[in-house]
C-alpha cells in the first residue's frame, strides 16, 4: 500500500489495477441493467397512471446510466456482457431475496436502492484514475427521480400507522441484504477489492478507512429512513 | 371539408380541432407508455443479456417519446393523465390479444408495432398543424432501435424453418389486432376522426384518402414482414 507522502494514483496501465476497475464498471453495469428491470417488474404494482410513470423515469434513468458504463467498456476494448455476467448471480439473489410484496415496498426499495448506490458510487469515485471517475461521477449525476416517493410513503403511514412499522423493518431488510451481498462480491474478487483498499503501488483505503466508509453509507441510509418518516 | 382552393390548415384555437389533437396526443402518449411497459414485460423472455438490452433500449425509446407528448400536454395546459386514461381500454384490449407465447413472438411484435406506429406517425402529421406536427415527427424520429431483430427472426428461420411459417401468421395477427382497434378508436371519437378527416372549416383526408392511407400502411407491413423473412 502507497504511503501517505506517495499518493500517486493508480493508472489503467497497471493490470491488476484494470481488472479491478473492469470487475468495478462490470458490477456497477450489472446493478443498474437489474435496477432497470426490477423498477419496470415494481410498476405494474403501480396504484395509477402518474405513479407508474414515476417508477418508469427511474428504470429509465438507470439503463441510461448502464448505456455509460457500457459504452466506456467498449471504448476499453471489452465486450461489456462478458465482463458484467459474472455479478448476474450476485443481483438475482439479491433481487431474490428483497422482492416487494406490494407498491409501497417497490417504493421503499426503489429510494433506498437509488440513494445507496450514488452514496457508493461517491465513496468509491476518489480511488479511481481521472477517467474511471470522471465516469462514475457521471454515472450518478443522472439519478435523483425518487424524491416523489417521499410524499407517497409519508401520506401512506398518515393514512395508516401500521405501514411504517411494517416499511421501517423492509428498509432494514433491504440493507442488511445489501451490505452482505456487496461483502461476499468484495471478498469474493481481489482485484476489485485491491481498487477499494489500495495495492502495493497505489493508494487506497486503510481497513479502519473501509470501516468507516460502511458507518457514512449506514448514516446515509438512516437519513434518508428518516425522510421517509420511518424509523432505520 | 375545406375545398382543395382553400387548404387554410386548422389552429389550435379551433376548440374542435384542439379537443382532436388532445384526443391524437393522449392516444399517442398512452401507446408509447404502454409499448414501454409491454417491452420490459417480453425483455423477459430473452434469451441473454445482450438480447435483454437491446429490448430494454427500445422500451427506453418509447419512454423518451412518451416524455415529449406529455410535456406537450403539460405546455398546453392540461393533464396529460386525464387526456390519456380514456385510450388505456384501447391498448390494453390490444396486448391482451397480442401477448406473445415467446421471446421470438416478442420481437416480431416489438419491430412490427414499432415501424407501424413510425409510419401511422407520418401518415397523420400532414394534417397536422406546424406546431403538433413538429411534435409528432420529432417523437417519431427517436425510434429504429429495431433492426437487431432482422438478424434474430432470420436466424431463427435458418435453424428451424417452421417458425418461419409459425411467426408470418404472428405477423398477419398483429396487423389484423392493430387495424381493429385502430378503427374501434376512430369510430368512438368523432373530434379525433375530425382531425383526419377534415371538418367544415379545415382541409382533411377524404374517405378515398383514407383508404390509401390503409393500404400505404398494409403494403409497408408486408415490406417489413418481407425483411423479417416471413410472408406477410
């Protein structure tokens, strides 16, 4: 690991720096085609119209982010299906395992999955090469079509108490998944993880820096429980 | 009708003429929104990811059309859920009566529904006034994401030639459902049908104009049936 007083950044030269960035871009591919997918299985759930166009704009806006990420693949030289295949597992059990069991849940799902994915894509944007950043900052200045769902949850617990009791612990469900998926992706892929916490040549986070990392996405995730009106 | 010496085209002020091109852009915003929807249900039922993308970039398209009509209808000042929701009947009856059995009966429905609308797109916008018209043809220019689909249906064809035989009476279906539900909705709406046809104080098709008008839309499907590989 890099030194403080030698923070020179990694370049895409370096190979085991590029597979690590090409297994970054193919997760965050797979995660967004998949988020692109579950909205638009979540809007049929919709209560009307206006809703379902909602959810749609999202969906939409991730397989915008996905054309990005694959697009940069291509540039790289590499067939972006090749390289994203590998976490289709990852985010089916996911998926699998936090499906909605009805519209306020999708909603749920749909906000604190947007907002936990641009909180990571921040974290990791300043371990990356100017490129690969530039990219992932990119990547998430489209999203922020949820805050609709704000209103629609908030007026669901008004007209019921019991809904926020029942969507608080959804939201915790959501985010233990989460974070267990992301670890077994982390400790299943070392030259991924050597992007995160550093590798002999180029700096990276510490382990107390990782640990710290999950505390801002925790805090992240409890602010934005918050907005909803639910308890993280 | 207008007289052939006198083709004033109509203005929106015309309260006829506006209540038709609401009732055109409701009909037109609600296809594209339930076109988007039907293609993230068949996207599916593809065979992998590359195919599941290519679906997913049509559907994407149609939500970029949907966008247009309904900022249209917002700039116009009205609702654009209310302008669409009396045409939902229309397209649901339609996919209903035309849900496809399989991933390759999906692509035909996708290539031949998506150049159907761009053609029936171009067939209206000349009766349309400048500022619709521009509306109309620059939604309809956002599309041709279709043509993976040559490949798939002709490769399909080569491996077994009984789906050939199998997807042209597919193809003959579609087009029959779509002519059906096309003259159920003209007939129910007299200021739309006033659009095409032309009212007292504007120049329209006549009834012989709109025959043609038909049979352009018939011989273009049987060209596309034709690239697909199938008889039409």
């Amino acid at each position: 690991m890099a030194s403080l007083d030698d923070p020179t950044p990694s370049t895409i030269d370096d190979p085991v720096y590029r597979t690590g960035v090409l297994e970054l871009l193919g997760l965050l591919a797979y995660g967004e085609i998949s988020a692109c997918e579950r909205l638009a299985e979540d809007a049929k759930m919709a209560p009307d119209l206006r809703n379902k166009v909602e959810i749609a704009a999202m969906a939409t806006a991730e397989f915008g982010h996905f054309e990005k990420l694959r697009d940069h693949l291509v540039a790289m030289g590499e067939d972006p299906f090749e390289v994203m295949l590998p976490f289709a597992a990852t985010f089916e059990r996911f998926h699998r395992q936090t499906r909605p069991s009805d519209w306020l849940e999708g909603l749920v799902k749909a906000y604190v999955g947007d907002g936990l994915a641009a909180d990571f894509y921040r974290e990791i944007a300043a371990y990356l090469d100017a490129d690969t950043r530039e990219l992932v900052l990119d990547t998430l200045s489209g999203t922020g079509h949820s805050d609709f769902v704000i209103d629609a949850i908030r007026g669901a617990i008004d007209d019921d108490h019991r809904v926020g009791g029942r969507l608080a612990l959804w939201g915790r469900r959501l985010m233990g998944e989460a974070l267990s998926q992301a670890q077994m992706v982390v400790a299943e892929r070392d030259a991924l993880s050597t992007v995160l916490v550093g590798g002999v040549d180029h700096p990276g986070m510490d382990l107390a820096g990782i640990g710290r990392m999950f505390t801002r996405l925790t805090e992240a995730h409890a602010a934005r429980m918050d907005k909803l009106g639910l308890a993280a």
